[in-house]
C-alpha cells in the first residue's frame, strides 16, 4: 500500500495524478483535518505532526510514503526520511526548476503557505534551479483553509487572488508556481486572472511520475482507497464529489 497524507484536502490533487498514473495500486490517504492548516504552525508542531503520521501509515503497512503537502515537504521531509530509513518517501516542492526553464521574461512566481515562503530548503530551490531568474515569493495566507470549507467561489478569495497576482503580472511574472498542493483547486479562478498573461505550474503529474518509478510491487494491488482523517471523516468523503473527484470516490472501501 502507498500512504499519501495532507494537512487537508490539499494532497486530494496530488492523489488523483497518483491514481492516474497507478491504477492497480492501493492507497491510504491521511488528511490531517484536526492541525490543517500547516502554514500558520512552528516548524516543531509541523515536524510533530509529519512524524506521527508517517508513523501512523508505516504502521498500516505502507511501503512507500508521498508527502502531499509542499508545507510538510520543506519542514519535515528530511526528519521524515531519518526516522524510515527502509521506506522511500516522495516529497512535494513547488516547481521552481520547470517554472524557471521556461520562463521567458525571466521573472518568475511562487504562491505559497506563510510556513513555505521563510523555509529554507525554498530558498536553496530558488538557489540551485533558479539563480539566473527573478524569483517573486507570495505567501497567500487563508487560501488553504478556504478550499478546506470548499469555498472556491468566495468573492472575498477571489478579490485578495487579485490584488496579489495582478502586481506580479505587472512586474512581467509569466510563470506563477502553485506551490501548495490546496492550490490546485483554485486553478479555475487563478486562471481567469492571469488569462494569457502567464502559465500556472503544478507538479502533482511529476510527483506522480515519481512515486511510479518508485512503487515496484506497489504498483499492483486491489486498485483501493482507504481515507482517514484525524477529524471530520465524513467532511473528506463529501468533499470527493464537490472536488470534481468522483473518480476517487468510486475507490474508496
């Protein structure tokens, strides 16, 4: 089994490219709706709580952990690999390399968690793969938590979208890194902003073309779905649907 967790509803993104690209594999989804949102915590309680699921999902029997959440990623993903060192674990960092490739301005973007935006392993991102580039950091707090009350069509979300990425556009941005996987929900509108003006970029496809590399046996199982969650269950399964994930739901036992 392949264990997959978020603080939220976030990872969901990053698990449907998962099932996409493994379909016989089986899945443990942790959301850990009692701490979310990750941005807004110390790097102790986010490392805490990272460790303690990891825990939680080895112990389940998982062979192969992907760390869903960019948050997560950047705060404890080492700590994470420290503590099992027999299990491969895939982590989620905001798509600097491909984002910084492509530009053609030479101004990039990132949107991310406060958390994300002052950790160090996104500064030696934009060191190492985004040192000939201008690199804008935009921490965009309250985003997360509006998709976890899947409140995609806030006017309020909608307006605070605006005033921060039409400065970016202005600066000459032609590539904006979504870089909390919760953002990926909000693509619909975040691209009605910026219209042809610049491209969004979202690793959920590469982190999936990883976990295969990785999976090995994993790859073949009961093509199942567990979800747990460490409070409000029941708001994870109804948000399947609501997220346009209906293809998750049908896996779900």
């Amino acid at each position: 089994m392949i264990g997959v967790f978020d603080s939220g509803l976030g990872g969901l993104s990053v698990l449907a490219a998962l099932v996409d690209a493994l379909p016989q594999a089986d899945f443990s989804y942790f959301a850990d709706t009692a701490h979310v949102p990750y941005g807004n915590k110390s790097e102790e309680q986010i490392q805490g709580r990272v460790l303690a699921i990891g825990q939680h999902l080895a112990d389940a029997g998982c062979g192969l952990l992907v760390v869903a959440c960019n948050t997560a990623t950047a705060t404890a993903v080492q700590a994470l690999r420290a503590a099992h060192p027999g299990i491969p674990v895939v982590g989620v960092e905001p798509g600097i390399k491909p984002a910084a490739q492509d530009t053609r301005t030479g101004r990039i973007a990132v949107l991310t968690t406060e958390a994300t935006a002052r950790s160090p392993r996104l500064q030696h991102l934009i060191r190492d793969h985004a040192g000939h580039v201008e690199v804008f950091v935009e921490p965009c707090p309250g985003w997360a938590t509006h998709v976890e009350m899947l409140q995609l069509d806030d006017p309020a979300l909608a307006t605070d979208a605006r005033a921060r990425i039409e400065p970016l556009l202005e600066k000459g941005v032609d590539r904006i890194v979504l870089g909390c996987t919760h953002y990926s929900f909000l693509a619909p509108l975040l691209t009605e902003i910026v219209g042809a003006r610049a491209q969004l970029v979202d690793v959920a496809d590469a982190v999936a073309r990883q976990t295969q590399r990785l999976a090995g046996r994993l790859a073949h199982g009961s093509g199942t779905l567990h979800l747990h969650a460490s409070a409000h269950l029941e708001r994870l399964h109804a948000a399947l649907p609501r997220l346009h994930l209906g293809r998750l739901a049908a896996r779900v036992v």
